[in-house]
C-alpha cells in the first residue's frame, strides 16, 4: 500500500496506473486495461471466489462504473482516481 496523493498530471497518471498495475497483478491473474479515467480490470471466470470478493468490495466502495461478464471472464469498469484512492490509500 501506499500514501501517496493521486495525481492528474500525464506522469503522474503513468504513476498511478503503474501503482496499480503492480498491486492487481501481484493479487490476482487479471488483465488490466486504462482508458481515459477509466481501468478496465478483467478476471477469469474460474477463479470465482476471488472475482466475488473484489467485486463485492468495490460495488460497496461505490468505485464502480459498469461490470461486464463474458463467457469466460468479468470485467469491471471503474473510476481511475476513485480505484486508485480506493485500493492503494
């Protein structure tokens, strides 16, 4: 974890995705894609309980955009600043 500040500056956004680039993927086999103040975090279907805990945290935290479940993954659109304060503070 991290105390660090979010910050909307074109490094520090690299920063910021790098954060938590590092703590998805050292927690979950996940793909990970950014958009525009978005992060797009994918997970395989078969890894179920783990989705169902990630997912129920962050529907709470109201850090959510939008959940996506394809055949063999869930994906979760969420907030870049709202995800980064909310997994990394």
């Amino acid at each position: 974890m991290t105390d660090k500040n979010f910050s909307k500056s074109i490094d520090s956004m690299r920063e910021n995705e790098a954060d938590l680039s590092r703590m998805f993927h050292h927690l979950f086999d996940c793909e990970l894609h950014f958009e525009t103040n978005s992060i797009v975090i994918s997970f395989k279907r078969d890894e179920e309980p783990q989705i169902r805990n990630i997912l129920r945290r962050a529907i709470q935290a109201n850090v959510v955009k939008r959940i996506v479940y394809a055949p063999s993954t869930v994906s979760m659109v969420l907030n870049l600043e709202d995800a980064y304060n909310y997994f990394l503070k």
